[in-house]
C-alpha cells in the first residue's frame, strides 16, 4: 500500500491542518486530516490535539468500530475542553480518517473533511459534509437563499468539548487492489471538486503525475490551508 500527503497553508499565515499517517499495528492502517477551525483560538493545536487523542485511543482498544471510533472522537472532545479551561481559549477542530485493515476502509468524518472513493475509474464514495447547506437540504421547507453554497462554509458538527456536536458519520468500504482514497480538507474540495480530480486521475499527462499536477494547483491557487492524504496500491 502507498499513500502520498500533501498539505499547504494556502494565502493563510499559517498551517492549522494535521496530516496523520500511521501504522496502528502490521495489519492496520490509519489515515487523518484534521483541519483546526477558522476564527478560534489556536487552530493549529486543537488539530495537533484531535489526532494524537484519537490515534492514542484507537491504537489501544481490542476491536476498532464504530463505537469505539465515537468513543475516540469522546476522548479528544475531553481533550479540547481541558485545553480550554486551562488556557481560556475557544477552541475545534474539523476531521476525517480512514482506518484500513483486511480489505476493509472504515471511514469516519466529524465536520467538512472529505472521504472520496474512485473504483474501476470511477467515484463510487464521496462523504456529505456537517454543513449548514447540507442540514437545511433535509427540510423541504426551507427557503432555497439559504441553500446557497456560502452555508457549506459553516459546519454543523465539530470537536470543540461538546459530545453532542461531534456525532461521526461512518461508512464501510470494501476495496479492491487497484482502488483509490483520497481525504481532503475543505482547502482542497473547495478548489477542486471530487469530479475534477477524479478527471485529472483519468487523464495523467506523461511528464506529470495526476498527484503533482494536484499538488501544483494547490500551491499556486490555494485560498485557504489545503491537505490531502492519497492512498493506492492496496494489497
């Protein structure tokens, strides 16, 4: 298996992304992007802090599922709260991750980092945000002014020390060999939407990798932080 990252700061002062790549144990596989949370207080750390919780708790439970992926998720929100009280300071992060183990993807997502899956040169999977666009689409009542993709910047789940605002969505992906994963932050599907980038897979230039050519896009046209983790190769 082979996984590439990429992360940039964008037009922004600094990174507040966290690119985590890690072997669990010889048979697992664990993948994150956490994104700390624009307008609060260092971002940057809650990310740092969401993703070494995480990882530390699932990398010590018998059996990782859903359960205890929202036990994990439990923890690092005790984390940020304890930060928060120390330090008086507002604090979340947003993330995404993909545990692989035995031919099965279990991919979790808090916020508005995304999970896309391309098969057989195809998008089979793509992970539907915790947005303000995307709760106010369930209502049949809503006003479509407020379907306005302006809302898909304001999530609606987050890890900032509340237990009820940071409920994972959970899906179960059977992979195949020559499948690929990509989880990316909001800098990056902001840009580049999932049917872009599965185009730029589909029609790799000779002198340019369809991951450099990602990657150049980004540094060049990037707004905000940007961060992506590649994964291919599975086996």
């Amino acid at each position: 298996m082979k996984s590439i990252t990429l992360t940039h700061k964008g037009k922004r002062k600094t990174n507040q992304d966290v690119v985590l790549t890690k072997n669990i144990n010889p048979d697992t596989y664990f993948y994150l992007v956490a994104d700390g949370m624009g307008g609060y207080d260092n971002g940057e750390i809650a990310a740092q802090i969401v993703s070494d919780s995480i990882l530390t708790f699932l990398s010590n439970v018998i059996e990782i599922n859903k359960e205890s992926i929202q036990k994990a998720i439990n923890k690092a929100n005790l984390a940020i709260r304890q930060f928060q009280e120390q330090n008086h300071s507002k604090m979340g992060a947003t993330l995404g991750a993909v545990i692989f183990s035995k031919g099965i993807a279990k991919c979790f997502w808090v916020g508005d980092i995304k999970i896309l899956h391309y098969s057989e040169s195809k998008l089979t999977f793509e992970s539907k945000s915790h947005n303000l666009k995307n709760e106010l689409s369930k209502s049949e009542s809503s006003n479509e002014v407020f379907k306005s993709s302006k809302y898909s910047h304001i999530v609606t789940r987050s890890i900032q020390g509340v237990v009820k605002k940071s409920i994972i969505s959970y899906q179960e992906i059977t992979i195949k060999e020559k499948d690929k994963l990509i989880i990316c932050s909001d800098g990056v599907h902001g840009l580049i939407d999932s049917q872009t980038i599965l185009f730029l897979m589909n029609n790799e230039k000779k002198n340019i990798s369809f991951i450099d050519e990602l990657n150049n896009r980004l540094e060049n046209e990037s707004n905000d932080n940007a961060s992506l983790i590649y994964v291919t190769e599975f086996k």
